[in-house]
C-alpha cells in the first residue's frame, strides 16, 4: 500500500499519526501504554502573572520530563500595530484574581489533556514591542497531544484571565483592550 493508500484514514488508529485533530476529544488522543503523568495539581507546573521577563526557555524547563517527546511552545511578543495602526509601547494591566484564574485555567487544561504537562505565564506593566506578554509550554509523550492542549490553553487565557492592554500608538493617542475574548 503507497502512502497516498493509507492516507489520513489510518491515522484514526493511531493518534500520534495522520492530520492534528484540533478540537477532538482528549481522550483520542491518548496513547495506550503511555506512562502516567499523575495528577492535574502537579502536571500544572507553572502558572504566573508577573512583572519582570518571561521566556521561553523558562517555560521549557518548568515542563521538561524524559517521559515527554514533545514540547510546544507558544510566545505571545508585543507587535508594531493593530488595526493598521502603528503601536509604539504598552502596558498590561491584571485584576487582583487574575493569578488565581491563570493558575485554574493552567489545572484545567491539565485535567482535560491527561499526558501533559502545562506551564504559563502573562506579564504585566510596561512592555516594549518585541516584548513576550504571554508564554506557554506544554510537553506530552507525543507532539499532538501538546500542539492541541497548547492550542486551547492560549485560548483559554485570552477568554478569562482578567488582563487588559493599554495601547499606545504612534499618533500618540491610545486605547484599553481587553485581553478577554
């Protein structure tokens, strides 16, 4: 059977092959004979909102595991414009929950994601362009099991953590954005 044969099709068999099913069912995407990764509390390993640099590599080590062989990262960085027009600085600012609401959105994408192991975090206070404002990084046994679970916990940050950006643009007026929805 060619490659063109077998097709996406037997993916179905086997999770870790074939096209990544954003938005499928966790458990499709487990597979059999994995170790156990142990509970959600401890696979969120990392969840913060601060003030000072956040990096990838942080985020990286904060899930490093020799049982994982995939870790997806994601790295939110302050960009030039929005709108079509150009930003030159701005500033995030949190509600006094927004910790704890990081930290539950960071044991939830653990719980639903079994094989993962989770770590975010959102800084606040001035930031200039180029910036990381948000960064994550999940690792799992296998690379979809981390691509979907990363996925969705950008996603759910940016609907319910309580964190707004205020804009500065280059006419030297501004604006509030909220970071949720």
């Amino acid at each position: 059977m060619n490659a063109i044969e077998h097709g996406p099709t037997s993916g179905a068999t086997d999770p870790t092959r074939g096209a990544t099913p954003f938005g499928a069912p966790a458990e499709e995407l487990r597979v059999a004979g994995d170790p156990a990764m142990g509970g959600a509390a401890e696979r969120a390993r990392l969840a913060e909102v601060r003030e000072e640099e956040i990096t990838v590599s942080r985020m990286v080590e904060a899930v490093a595991d020799p049982r994982c062989g995939a870790v997806v990262t994601f790295d939110g960085v302050v960009r030039d414009h929005d709108g079509g027009r150009g930003v030159t600085r701005l500033e995030y600012s949190a509600h006094p929950s927004a910790q704890q609401t990081l930290t539950e959105v960071a044991r939830e994408i653990a719980e639903r994601y079994p094989d993962t192991l989770v770590a975010v975090a959102h800084r606040v206070g001035p930031l200039a362009i180029g910036d990381s404002a948000l960064v994550c990084a999940v690792s799992a046994p296998h690379r979809k099991q981390a691509f979907v679970a990363c996925d969705e916990l950008v996603d759910t940050v940016k609907q319910r953590v309580p964190i707004w950006k205020h804009q500065v643009f280059e006419d030297g007026q501004s604006e509030w954005v909220g970071a949720l929805g």
